[in-house]
C-alpha cells in the first residue's frame, strides 16, 4: 500500500489517520494499524508510546492537512463571497465525510482533552478565519452591517458538517450538494454591493 520510501512511522500515521476517519478511535486496534501500515509486531511501540501516543500524532496531522488544504482558498484572491463560496465548494468526499468532523462524534476522542484539543483547536481556527471574512465583506459593503459575522461562520460550518450528515444518510453527494448551495444562495442574491457602485447608479 506504501512505497518503500514512506517511513515506518509515517506509514503508521497514515494508517492511524485513516482508520480512525473510517473506525473510529475503539476500532482503531493496534493490530489494524500494523496490518494496514504493513509494519511489523513492536514497530508501534519502538516509534511511539502506544496507540494514544500515536491517535494524537495522527489527529494533528489531519488537523494540520485540514489547515493547509483550506487556507489559500480563504486567503486567496477574490471577494469575501467568493472565498466563501471557494471554501464550499472545494472538492469533498461527501460520502466519506470530514475528517475532523467525525472525531467531534468519538466519544473516546471527545473524553479526552488531549486528542479532543487539536480537533477543537482547528475548529476554532477555522470559525474564526470565517468570521474574519464575512467582517471583510460588512465592511465592503457586500454584506448587510447587522448580520452577526460569528453566528455567519458558524452557519457556514453548520452547512458543511450537516452537508456530510445528510450525504452519508442519503448515500449521494447531491445531500451535502444542495446544503452548501442552498447556504450561498441566502449569502448571495438580493445583496448590496459596494457603496461605490450605488452611488453611480
């Protein structure tokens, strides 16, 4: 499944990451992760302090894959609904679901304030950055000044995560498709745009 070239330990760090998307923390077996990391028996033990030790590696770096996969579209070009909408719309598995938004529903991650801290820490980032974002677009004049820019991100997120609810549920991408849409079309149409362009009309 690796190539030869892929270390030990980030052969079972992929693994770990992976199984836990799919198993969840309890299914998530030292024994799994070896079979799927084609490691051999201690190998676990010689780069880690055992499965916790390894679970927290393997949730930051998903955290931190999440993070580098979605800041140059909220840091790129474009207006503030355009950034928005690059976020919504960037290529997903639906199917599969997010990865951080699944271990927000593992009761082994959520008990444990060490593992439950990056998929928290990321969460807040990104709500955050969001909020920063529909700020940018009040003070353009692309969205309305009374809108509340934290509750704004957090209904952006809330599509996101429920887009992945209603896809699985349903068994088509069209779910998690209609819910991202249906958000952009309340962000978008019946707007003001910039004061400039008002005041040459």
């Amino acid at each position: 499944m690796y190539s030869e070239s892929v270390s030990t330990s980030d052969r079972l760090i992929e693994s770990t990451r992976e199984l836990l998307w799919e198993r969840g923390y309890v299914g998530t077996s030292p024994k799994a992760i070896l079979e799927r990391a084609g490691a051999g028996q201690g190998s676990m033990y010689h780069h880690f302090r055992g499965k916790p030790d390894l679970a927290l590696t393997a949730i930051r770096r998903t955290a931190e894959d999440l993070r580098a996969t979605v800041e140059p579209l909220l840091d790129g070009p474009g207006t503030p609904y355009e950034r928005i909408e690059a976020y919504l719309l960037r290529e997903r598995d639906a199917l599969r679901g997010c990865p951080i938004g699944r271990l927000t529903m593992d009761p082994d991650v959520i008990a444990s304030d060490e593992l439950r801290a990056p998929v928290d820490d990321t969460i807040a980032w990104l709500r955050e950055r969001l909020t920063g974002i529909v700020e940018e677009g009040k003070q353009q004049g692309q969205f309305p000044l009374e809108w509340d820019s934290g509750e704004i991100s957090a209904a952006v997120l809330a599509a996101v995560q429920g887009g992945y609810v209603l896809a699985r549920a349903s068994g088509s991408p069209a779910a998690f498709d209609a819910s991202v849409r249906g958000l952009l079309s309340l962000l978008g149409p019946g707007l003001p745009g910039p004061p400039e362009l008002h005041e040459l009309a």
